[in-house]
C-alpha cells in the first residue's frame, strides 16, 4: 500500500504546528497546498500522510473505472507525444464550418 501512496520519498520538514481546541491542524504555512480535498492515512505509530485529490465531474468518471478504456486512452496521448500518428481516412476540413 505504501508505493500506492508515496509518490515520492524526498520530504522536506516545512513547519511545525499545533491542533487547536477541535484537534484541528492548519495548513497556512504550507505554500504549496494546492489541493482541496486530502486523503488522510494515518501508520500505527501516528504518522499522518496527506494526499491531495482531485475531483472530476460525474460524466467522466466511467473512464476512470474503465481499465480498458482508460489504457487506451493513454496509449493514445503517448502515441500523439511521441509523434506516432497516422492519417485520417478522408479529409475532415470539410466539416469545419458546420461546427
């Protein structure tokens, strides 16, 4: 479970901080919290891990739980990084304007 987690060993200890009267943890001085939402993990020995989430809209969520789908939707976008493409079988500008 702990590679699925930690995506990257290198921590850097930013700053200490107190819960408050509600066992609440502020993170103010966490710059780069970005994130929203968290998944909270918590080890036998009381060591938090916070891993910020993201969400996506409820239409898109098939892709996510389609393993199929989802492979080939990668295998896509690499294929399109790395130049791997081929030619549509007829010209589709033709199209353009009725969009």
């Amino acid at each position: 479970m702990r590679d699925e987690i930690v995506k990257d060993s290198h921590f850097k200890e930013i700053t200490d901080v107190k819960t408050d009267s509600k066992n609440r943890v502020t993170l103010s001085k966490v710059k780069s919290a970005k994130a929203r939402i968290y998944k909270v993990y918590i080890n036998a020995v009381g060591q938090i891990i916070l891993d910020p989430q993201a969400t996506i809209p409820a239409h898109e969520q098939w892709l996510f739980k389609n393993k199929t789908a989802r492979d080939m939707v990668l295998r896509g976008l690499d294929d399109a990084r790395n130049m791997r493409l081929t030619g549509a079988d007829e010209d589709y500008s033709k199209y353009v304007d009725e969009v």
